[in-house]
C-alpha cells in the first residue's frame, strides 16, 4: 500500500453493519459507473476509425492504490435473450493506450503486458491491464482514456454512454496521434459520435484495486430496472449512477456508500444467466481476478435484483423456479457466498400516460397484491428455501405500496407557453415551456399520444419562457399554448395501454432515496 493510501485509512466513516477484516492488499471492485458491454454494436467510420473515450468514475470512501482495469473482447444481448454474451465484433479491437488520471491530476499510462496496448480478439475473454502503482484518495474523481482503433467498416463493441455534463468526452480520428494530443484537456467531443442518442463507446468494464476497508462490496446481478434502463447520462449524478439501485448504494449515511460492480443488463433474466454455454464470459473474468488474488473474490456477497423477466404466464411455480435456479448456481460456482435478494418494482399499465392514478390498471402478473410477481417477492422475503442470507424491500418502502401498485401521479406538471407544433405534418423537437424541467426528463403533451413523448437534452430561456430541446422520432402533434405538458414517472411509450414497467429518471431518484439506507445491513 502507498503512503499516502497509508495515511488516508484512518480516515474512515462510521459504518453501520459488522465490519469484515480489512484486507488492503485484495483486490477489490470499487469504481461507480462501472458496467459490462451491452447492446448494438457500432460500424467504425473512416475518418474516425481511432476513437478515444475520457470516462469518469468515482473511488471508495477509503483509499485505493494498485488499479487494473479490464477490457472484454465481447458484449452481451439486451432484451428477450439477455444476458447471452453473443454480440462479438467479428474482428479485433485494437487498444493502443489506456491512461489514468486523479482529480485533474497527470494522466499515466497502463501497460498490457509491458507493452502501451494490446489487441483483444472477437469473442475472447479480454484483457487486465498491468497493475498500476497510484494512490487514489477516497471520493476521487478517476478519469480513464481508452484509445481504441478497428478498420473502417468494422465493428465496435458498446460500454458507455458519454455523460458530457460531467466532463466526460469521445474523440475520434483517423491518426491515433491526433487522439494523444487531446489527454488531459476538456476539448469537446467530436461531433459526429456524441449524437443525442447517446451511444455506447468502448472502455473498462471490470476494475478492481487493492486498499479495501472492510465494507461490504456485492456483485450484482440485475435486470434494466437494476441496470439504468430509462435513467438518462443527462441525469446521471456527480458519480457517474444511474439507475435506482446504483444510486442508492452510493448513498452516504450511517453504513457507508457501498462499492459494486454490475454484470446485469436490459433484458437480463435469473434464468439466462450464469449458463455455461452462453452467459459465462463475465463469471469467468470474476474468476481470474479470484486468481490474482490467491483465492480471495473480489466481492463479498451477491446482489440479485433480478425476477421482472422471470414470469412465466403458465404458472407460479415455474417463475419461482426460473429465479431461484441461477441461486443455485452461484452456489455452486462459489459455495457459501452470501446472496441478497433486492425487491422489485411494481407493475401498471396506463391508459393516459400514468398522468393520474384512476387510469392505470396491472400487468399480468403484476395484479396488486397477490399477483404471480408480487407471490415472488414474498417467498424471497421469506428466503426462498435458506439460498438467500438477505432481503431488501423496495415497493413499501418506497411508497409503492401506498398507491396499490401503481406509479404516483407525475412530480413535474406544467403548461406550454406557446403552441407546439405548425400544421399537423411538421416535425419539430423545441417547445416552449412555463416551468423549466430537467436535462434527461421525459416529457408528455397530448395526452396518451405516443408521437408526443420525448427527453429532453437542452434548456435555456428565463421563468416562464424555457425553451426545451428534445430527442425523438418527432412530434407532428398540435397543441396550443396553455397545453399541460407532464414528466410521467414510468411510460414505456408504446402499445395501448401503455406498460409501466421501467420508473423515469424523477421516480428513479425518488426510489433511491425512499427506500432505507437500513437496508444495507442485509449486505454481508
């Protein structure tokens, strides 16, 4: 351990739940932010066939020291197949430098090996950067370069989202050169890959580093909800989270914020995962680090949000077992771990776009309270037959059950202070709002109408007269000045009545901040 890591580990917080021992020479994951490669892949172009990614993350409440970075040769599905880890480029990914920086400090260079980069083949597991010698104090801000490069024409594999707000940047060129020059400045993104749909670019997934204190560390699995499906990187906080879940575990307060790491992703099922044909990869990358370590796992316990994508129409007793059976795996895989059950949300459906409370009605299966979803949620409270050392509950605690499990009415209402819209065929993506909203909000205007529902991505004006930039297919929608526009807290936009599966970034913070910091005694 450093000096300076030396001199910052008396400088702990209060920590709530039993404390494990202190184990600063393990390595152990800590960054926020953190996620696996999901998605669509994305086609090199050739002027910007050399890309660059400036992440930010966010270290620990105690110091770190001794960081490895990991870089997979894979992604994973998201949707009706995921977490299968079949989305592979079809050719190499050639990294030609990865750097760190600390708190706008100096950047320096990772080594693969010994050498500045490496490349990482279709479909392979990936590599770990050499372990780097860098005192990190705690609530650091970590700033990772990822230089990166595939011939035009060729694929690219999705991490992260570009969180611009944050400082945070994608550069591309078609000399790597170009690219070097621009470390340790806030340039601004090239503006061909920092579109306002926000695609994912390539960097680290898994990151450990040795200094840990003690606290609970979870790896977690989850599903979209767990993840940070229908958050926005607009919204996303000072740390890098999004979602619900990852928000609240770097909450501060009496037990401490909680390091993670999250391989759970949109779509993602306790049936699908841990499957050894298809969804692996990533337990194996865990597994390697247990080997840099002699043994240790980089995590303490298990975090299992998932159960949304475990229904099963048929019955009950094949959806427990669907969730169940992936506990039975990691114990199998890692005997004696703790596992802790994270409870779901709830399940609505709306036939004016969750504006009020009187027009949603349920999901199949989600019938408020003894539905097959909520039947699930009881039998993990009750420890779904001794696998699980732990349950956190999240719709009582978050007010969900105070509205029979439907999503409160919208915390945002205001009123167009002009007309949206011309004639009915033009498109448009401003209006002009009373009240201002918030960057990542999604908006509703005439309501139930799907083409009227969008994020937005830019505010300016003054009170009264806030001009509102927005992102979607285009509205074509006329409505009059004086028109309600509301910020739903779940629209999944489409279908009739609509789904309120995913919370909208508003509910999302309300979750994370309802639900009892208490609730990380359950950790272990």
């Amino acid at each position: 351990m450093s000096d300076m890591a030396g001199a910052y580990a008396g400088n702990r917080p209060a920590f709530g739940n039993p404390r494990m021992p202190a184990d600063q020479d393990r390595y152990m994951f800590w960054a926020t932010g953190a996620r696996m490669p999901s998605g669509a892949l994305l086609t090199a172009q050739s002027d910007t066939r050399f890309i660059m990614t400036k992440l930010i993350f966010g270290s620990p409440q105690y110091a770190i020291d001794h960081l490895r970075l990991h870089y997979s040769g894979f992604a994973c599905t998201e949707g009706g197949n995921s977490p299968q880890e079949t989305v592979l480029p079809g050719n190499a990914t050639v990294i030609h430098g990865v750097w760190i920086a600390v708190n706008g400090g100096p950047a320096l260079s990772c080594g693969f090996g010994g050498a500045a980069g490496t490349s990482i083949a279709s479909g392979a597991l990936g590599a770990w950067t050499d372990d780097l010698s860098l005192a990190v104090p705690p609530l650091a801000q970590v700033t990772v370069y990822t230089l990166y490069m595939t011939a035009a024409g060729e694929k690219q594999i999705p991490v992260h989202q570009i969180m611009r707000q944050r400082g945070e940047r994608v550069w591309g060129a078609d000399n790597a050169a170009a690219l070097t020059a621009l470390i340790g400045t806030d340039t601004a993104s090239t503006a061909s890959l920092d579109g306002p749909s926000f695609p994912a670019y390539y960097g680290p997934d898994f990151m450990v580093a040795k200094g840990w204190d003690g606290r609970p560390v979870p790896l977690v699995v989850c599903d979209s909800i767990g993840e940070r499906q229908s958050d926005h990187p607009l919204a996303a906080d000072a740390r890098r989270n999004m979602g619900w879940l990852r928000r609240w575990l770097d909450r501060d307060g009496t037990y401490g914020r909680i390091p993670h790491m999250v391989i759970g992703m949109p779509g993602a099922a306790s049936k699908r995962e841990l499957i050894s044909t298809n969804s692996a990869k990533r337990w194996d990358i865990v597994d390697q680090v247990v080997t840099m370590n002699g043994g240790r796992r980089p995590f303490t316990c298990i975090l299992n949000q998932m159960g949304r994508n475990d229904y099963d129409s048929s019955s009950y007793a094949t959806t427990r077992s669907n969730w169940k059976a992936l506990n039975d795996r990691v114990l199998a895989r890692h005997p004696g771990i703790p596992i802790v059950a994270v409870g779901q949300v709830i399940h609505p459906n709306s036939t004016d776009g969750f504006r009020t409370l009187a027009n949603q009605g349920y999901q199949a299966g989600g019938e408020w309270p003894s539905g097959v979803r909520y039947q699930l949620e009881a039998d993990k409270e009750a420890g779904m037959d001794g696998s699980l050392a732990g349950y956190i509950e999240v719709m009582r605690a978050s007010g969900l059950a105070d509205t029979q499990g439907k999503w409160p009415e919208p915390f945002f209402v205001t009123t167009l202070a002009q007309q949206a819209g011309t004639d009915g065929a033009a498109t448009y993506d401003t209006i002009i709002l009373a009240d201002a909203p918030e960057l990542g909000d999604t908006l509703q205007w005439a309501a139930g109408g799907t083409s009227a529902f969008a994020t937005v991505i830019g505010i300016s004006g003054q009170p009264g007269n806030w001009t509102c930039k927005l992102h979607y297919n285009g509205s074509r929608t006329v409505v009059a000045a004086g028109g309600e526009v509301f910020a739903p807290n779940a629209n999944d936009g489409a279908g009739s009545p609509r789904t309120g599966t995913h919370p909208r970034p508003r509910m999302i913070r309300a979750i994370a901040e309802r639900v009892p910091q208490s609730g990380k005694a359950q950790l272990r």
